[in-house]
C-alpha cells in the first residue's frame, strides 16, 4: 500500500515528515519516515510512504497520522491525528 502524506509549509524549509499506521487496537503497526525534504513557501507537495500490509492484517479501521518535524527528529511542527482512515476486511 502507498500512503500519501500532502504537505505545505508555510515558508522554504526543509522538514521530515513521519507517516504512522495505526491498528483497530490503537497500537502503531507501520511508521514511515521521509527526511531531509526541500519545501517551498505555498508550495503543496505529496511524499509517499510504502507500506507492506501482513496477510494476516487485524480486521478494522486503521488511523494514519502525520508528523512534520525539524530535519533529524528536530522540533514538532505540525502535527495530524486523524490524517485518514481505512478499513481491512
């Protein structure tokens, strides 16, 4: 699976930007990190996680969540946790 995480930044920075799964349970089953990336002011940009879902997957609702933080886990800038959600069958 491909989880796609929109990001806009306010102003030219560069920022790393942390994707979480989140299981029917609410335990983290699945983080992917995008690091050192280059943002211009008003400019939206989407990076892609990838995400090998197990067969044997917990059936449910999956929360994604969404981190944006200074390069090499710096300071939190932004934060969304409740990004999307999707169900397993």
């Amino acid at each position: 699976m491909t989880i796609g995480a929109l990001v806009t930044s306010n102003s030219a920075s560069r920022a790393l930007v942390d994707v979480e799964v989140y299981g029917p349970t609410g335990a983290r089953v699945f983080q992917g990190v995008v690091d050192n990336q280059q943002f211009s002011a008003g400019q939206p940009r989407t990076l892609s996680v990838s995400w090998d879902v197990p067969s044997n997957a917990a059936v449910g609702t999956y929360t994604v969540k969404v981190g944006v933080f200074k390069v090499g886990w710096g300071i939190l800038f932004a934060w969304g946790d409740a990004a999307a959600h999707f169900t397993v069958y």
